[in-house]
C-alpha cells in the first residue's frame, strides 16, 4: 500500500516505525525542527493544512496524546473532529469497518486512530483512502510517541547514533516500548529493556535488545533511561505483587541514578504514578527531559501531519512561513 | 436392494489390505463385496470409470466443528456434511459446543438423524463431557452412548478439573469411548490470541506458550495411567506435548491423537499484517513445532490427521485481530494441504497418508470403515493425488469462508465420494 510514497518517503499512513527507514524517521525529525517555532508564536497558527478535515478517532481513553495531535492540526490550519468511543455509535455495536466507511461517506481527509487492539490502525488504513496515523494500537506501536522521544534525545545529545538507550518497566503492554526500539535501532542506538521478566514479553532478545532485570544495571549501562509508566491494573492482573515493591525493586530514584558513571537522561511518557516507577526528585530534576518531550510532542507530529497531506521536508521552513 | 456398483480402472490403494494395484471393487448392498485384479462385473452392475483416479478408503475426520444448532450463520450440519464428502471425508465426528451444547440424548439424536437425512458424509456425535460444557458434572454418558454418541469431549474448552478428568476417563470405560480432550491450561493461556514468541511480541499480541498444551497434555497422560481409559489428545500443536505422547506410546497407555492439517504446515509467521484467516486455537507455532509434530505424525507417536474444520462468518473474521473468532475451515482443504506439508516433501507416502486419514482412525476409534475388506461399509473415496488445484473459497461447499490457503495451489484433487455404496460427491466438470 506504500507504493505511493509521500513527503520523506512516507506512504499513505504512518502506522508504526517496523515499517519506516531510518532516513523516513531522520526526514520526519528533521520536518519538526522548524515546526517547532510555530508554537512560540503569539499565534499560533500557519495555513499548511488549510481546508483538510482531520477526525481524531479515540477508541480509549487519551489526555495527552489527543491534545497533542488537536493542537498540531490546529496549528497547521485544519478542522479537526474528536470522535470518543464512549458515547459514540460504537457502544452500539458498530463495527471499526462500519464506523471507518461512515467517516469515509463524510469525505475527510485524515484519521488518528487510537485503539485497544494491536492492528487496529493497520486494520483501518486497509480500508479506508485518508492517511490514517496511529496513535497508538493495543500492545504494538505508538509511532509518534517514540518520534517525539527520538527528538527530545537527539536535542540532548546532539545524535542518536551509538547510544545506549534503556526502556524501563511494563515492557509487554506497552506500545510505546515496541515503537522506540524500532525507531531506536534504526537511527543506530543500542537498545536495552528492563523489568521484572513477568513484564519482559517473550524472545524479545531475537529483535537485538538486550535484557535487564536489575535498573542498577541498566543504569550502569545506559546513556539515558526511557520509564514507562506501570499500571495499576498489572498489580491486579498478578504480573507483580504490589506497586510498593514494584517502587523498591524498578523505581528510579536519584539514589539509584547517583551510581551511573555518566549524566544520564531521563525521559517518561506519561502520565507518571510519581512515587512508583519514577520519584518525583527524577521526573523534576535536571536530569529529567520529560517536559521538553510533550512540546516535542506537538512539533514531531505537525512534521508527521504535514508530510502525510503530501509535504516536502525541505519546504517545511518556508511552508510555516505562511500567512493564517 | 440397489445394483451392485463396479468401480474399474484405477489403482486401488488400502494400506489397511496392503493393496496398491491397478484393481477392481464391487460393492453390493452397500458393502465391499470384492477387491482385485480379477474381480468381474455382474451383469446388473453400475459400472464407475476411475481410469486415472486413485480409489481408497473414505477418509474419516474425527474433529470437526458443524456448528448447528445455534451458529447456523456459520455452517450446519447440511453444509458441513457436504463440505465434508467435497473433501473425500465418508465419515465426520461432530463436536459438542453448540449453542446449546449437545450434552443430553435428545440433542445427540438429533445431530444423528439431521446428518441421516442430509445423505451426505455420514455424521457421528460427539457428546459433551460435561452439562453445559461447564467443566462440572458429568453428562449421562451412558444416555449419550445410547442415542448415538461415539466419543465425549468438552472441545472449545479444555476440562480443566483434574477430578472431574480421571472420574470421566474412568467412567468412559463402561461404553468403550474415548475422552477428547483440548489439552489447553487456561491459567497459562488468558488472554492469549495467537502463539507466545517473536511474532506475538513484535506485534503487540497476548501469546499462548507451548506449556499451556503441554502441561496438560502430561496431565492427562498420567490420569491415563492411572485409570486405563481412553484418552484422545485434540489438535496436537507443540513439540513438548509430542515428547508426553511419546512417553504414553512408550508404556503402551490407551493414548491417542491427533494434528491437523494447518499445523502440519503453517507457522506463526502467517498471522504478520494481523491474519484473522490465521487466528486458530491452538496456535500457528514455530518451524520446530512443525517439524515435531509431522515427525510424531510420521512415527507413529500422533495417530491421525484431524481438521478441527472450525467455520466462521465473513464478519467475524473481519475485525480486530483480538476480537476475531478462532478457527479454520479445513474440511475443503485437508487432503490438498496434507499432500502439501507430507506427500509432496517425501516426509510421508501416499499409502501413509491414507493411513493417518482413514485407516488410522477407523483403528484407533473401532469404527468399520477406514478399509475396504470383504464386508467393510462401501465408503469410498475416488481422487487425482497428481491433479494440481487452486483454493478458492468462493466455491466451498461449506458454508464460511475463512481460510489462510486461498489462492494456494495444491496437489490432490477429490473427484468422487462414495458413502455406503451410494455416490454422493462427484466433482465440478466430472458429470
């Protein structure tokens, strides 16, 4: 379906960053930069995608990311729609082909999908025309999350190649793991994951990451360290005994990050339980870049907006430069 | 009573006999009369003209889903009959987890007396092992038996309780069937849509280990033991189950089993872009899991060939992967895909495979048929193993679709069905 390539070598949609090359993924980095400045305007708002209508298809529930991506659409011009689940025609049992095809009917130009079934935005960019981005499905990627992890890191350390990059935590549910080792390996870093092995999900050795089941370890090994956050309902699903001890055995305290050899960085996606995977004294402390990632947030997905409608990464400077 | 049939011309193949000749066979009243060179035609005779057709034994499926009553949309048992002839299959076992489950006599006679009178593949009940298939009390197994039931099982479900295993395995014993068990640990597989390993974990879906089947396949195996009964293993996927098997086999416990078609064949690699046409439980596994259980097959160790032919609608199976329905339809395809993952590579010959779909199970289960000896029921099964095809679903006689092959080619063709000496199958352009 990639036949037709885009704006940086991006087809139709942008379901996860297994399937993107890592000059794909650099272009959409380098189409952020000057995306980035729009949102220091006093406003805030350029004509790129002027006249496109955008729906923003959230099947769970969703703060940041939604906000992020509304805010991106809006910044670039287009009329965007919030379709939740709840409420919707789909707690009436309509089918994700029927609400898709209806959308269709309405002519829209774009969809943000987000979904609690891996495949879902795959599932959905098969049949439907519109660019569709994931904005997360199930258990396998979030494409843009790890986008925006990938700029934030780039800005710290200048590259991405040849670092050392740990995900810490519920590694099996997280799609945000699966679509920064992806993005990761193919910008050249070395990829860790670290957990309790009752969140480790099975061979994933055999895609070139390392395992830790010790963050000690890991933040020996680390030039910066990516924290998931752990959910409450793993406690209640018996993949660890209590948020307590999952905070004494994988919290990553500044005791803890006292010990690495380096300055290492320290990046969430949100939204924290502060006291469980991360102590307040990381998530607030000069080590902690995880402000800086949701402003990336923003920029990282007006670039991924921007080349989906047909953009060239190279008129993107002077693309924003238009009048509203 | 009907003519007699005289079926001339080809090479008849019956491992259960040792034959594989260019012979003739007669049936007369609906039983083999005579098999052989020499064997001439009466004069009232019907005469059938299987000049470069292969004749054998009709092929027995002891695992299949006929979903009626309560799942019509997906099949029933007209449809699933004559899938099941279209397939060269004489006889079909039909499981229980309806909706109702078929767990008492009347709803077991009716299975029998609806499959009668479709005059299609003859249809045996399977009756549930437990009420309601709840894993609990045990049905009236003697009841069962009575009304026609030839086996209990709770497939779709594994029964869990280990009690209630050994009481059924012993109970079983009184009316001489076996327990069919789906060796599945459900502790070890919530949640699970596909196999547990690289492919679940790239694609972000909930995996069923091999220990899951495995554990309780050793289970089961040592209830076996214990007891003396029956035990059947349903749909043999991982290569440790084969290892208990093996076990089994070796001390000569009343243990038997068997593996279907796809996981002769097709690996977890199938299910990548979100297959819902690959979603079956137990899972598509690895190459090593492929190669263990047609070696197990080829051995001996695994008895025979089952389909576990599992039908869906079109719209189930077009969805979410996680909400899609396990199963595939299989009756169609089987023998095409046997030849594919056995006869073709060498790993079996055509008399092996004859064996492991017909005469096999006819042996493990007691049944007449399976051979085509002086007296046998005329189920006779006429077809190309040379003759290549290509899987299209659209002509299935089933009445679903969903199946990973469409489009495949295989090597196999069914051309004629016979059933008690009545031919109730002949292929598209035959006439």
């Amino acid at each position: 379906m990639n036949e037709n390539r885009q704006g940086a070598g991006l087809g139709k949609d942008l379901i996860g960053l297994e399937t993107e090359s890592g000059d794909t993924i650099r272009a959409i980095l380098d189409t952020a930069e000057p995306f980035k400045e729009i949102s220091e305007r006093a406003i805030k708002k350029v004509p790129v995608l002027r006249g496109k209508t955008i729906v923003n298809l959230f099947f769970e529930p969703s703060t940041r990311t939604r906000i992020s991506f509304e805010f991106a659409e809006k910044r670039l011009g287009a009329d965007t729609v919030n379709v939740a689940a709840s409420g919707s025609s789909v707690v009436k049992g309509e089918t994700l082909v029927d609400t898709a095809r209806n959308l269709e009917a309405m002519r829209i130009d774009m969809v943000v999908i987000r979904h609690g079934s891996s495949g879902a935005a795959q599932f959905l960019a098969d049949r439907i025309p519109s660019n569709v981005i994931n904005g997360g499905d199930g258990q396998h990627e979030h494409p843009t999350q790890a986008l925006l992890d990938l700029l934030t890191l780039r800005d710290s350390f200048g590259r991405i190649e040849g670092l050392r990059i740990c995900i810490v935590g519920d590694i099996v549910h997280s799609r945000v793991a699966r679509s920064n080792i992806y993005g990761l390996q193919k910008l050249g870093a070395e990829v860790a994951v670290c957990g309790p092995k009752s969140l480790i999900p099975a061979r994933i050795e055999e895609m070139g990451v390392q395992v830790f089941t010790h963050v000690e370890d890991a933040i020996q090994w680390a030039d910066a360290l990516n924290v998931l956050r752990l959910q409450l309902e793993r406690m209640n699903a018996g993949f660890i005994p209590s948020l307590r001890e999952y905070n004494r055995v994988y919290g990553v305290t500044q005791a803890r990050l006292d010990e690495a050899p380096g300055e290492i960085v320290v990046l969430h996606p949100g939204p924290m339980n502060r006291g469980v995977e991360i102590d307040s004294t990381v998530a607030d402390g000069p080590q902690s870049v995880i402000l800086p990632q949701v402003t990336n947030g923003v920029a990282v997905r007006m670039a991924v907006l921007y080349l989906l409608a047909g953009g060239a990464p190279e008129q993107a400077e002077e693309a924003k430069k238009g009048e509203a | 009573m009907s003519r007699p049939l005289y079926i001339h011309g080809g090479r008849v193949l019956d491992p259960s006999l040792g034959i594989d000749d260019r012979a003739a066979v007669l049936v007369v009243d609906g039983l083999i009369e005579a098999v052989g060179a020499d064997v001439s035609k009466p004069d009232d005779a019907e005469t059938l003209d299987a000049n470069g057709l292969t004749v054998s034994p009709g092929l027995i499926d002891v695992h299949v889903h006929l979903r009626e009553p309560g799942g019509e949309h997906k099949e029933d048992i007209a449809t699933g009959s004559r899938a099941a002839i279209a397939g060269g299959f004489t006889t079909i076992w039909a499981m229980p987890n309806t909706d109702p489950a078929i767990d008492d006599p009347a709803a077991v006679g009716y299975v029998r007396a609806a499959g009668r009178a479709v005059r299609a593949s003859r249809v045996m009940p399977i009756g549930a092992a437990s009420i309601g298939q709840q894993g609990e009390k045990m049905t009236e197994i003697g009841e069962l038996v009575h009304a026609g039931a030839v086996a209990v099982s709770d497939d779709g479900f594994p029964v869990r309780d280990s009690g209630l295993m050994r009481r059924l395995l012993e109970y079983t014993q009184t009316f001489d069937i076996p327990v069919l068990q789906h060796a599945e640990d459900p502790g070890l597989t919530r949640g699970g849509v596909m196999n547990e390993g690289r492919v679940a974990t790239e694609l972000g879906l909930r995996g069923i280990p091999n220990a899951a089947e495995a554990a309780m396949v050793a289970r089961d195996v040592l209830l076996s033991e214990l007891t003396g009964g029956h035990l059947h293993v349903c749909h043999v996927s991982a290569r440790q189950s084969v290892d208990h098997l093996r076990w089994a086999k070796d001390r000569g416990l009343r243990v038997t089993s068997e593996v279907t078609p796809h996981h002769l064949l097709l690996t977890e690699e199938l299910v990548r872009g979100y297959n819902t046409q690959a979603k079956v439980n137990p899972p598509l596994r690895l190459e090593e899991d492929v190669v263990a259980v047609r070696e197990a097959l080829v051995e001996g160790v695994i008895d025979v060939i089952a389909t576990d032919h599992a039908p869906h609608h079109y719209d189930e199976k077009e969805r979410e992967f996680d909400d899609a329905p396990f199963g595939i339809n299989g009756l169609e395809t089987a023998f095409g895909l046997c030849m594919r993952a056995l006869v073709d590579p060498g790993h079996l010959t055509l008399a092996g495979l004859i064996d492991r779909m017909s005469c096999a199970p006819a042996r493990i289960m007691g049944l007449p048929t399976g051979s085509l000896r002086r007296g046998a029921p005329a189920d006779i099964v006429l077809y190309d193993p040379d003759e290549k095809w290509t899987v299209d679903p659209a002509r299935f006689h089933s009445r679903s679709r969903n199946t990973p092959l469409a489009g495949w080619e295989l090597t196999g063709r069914i051309h004629t069905t016979i059933v008690g000496g009545e031919t109730r199958f002949v292929a598209e352009g035959d006439a």
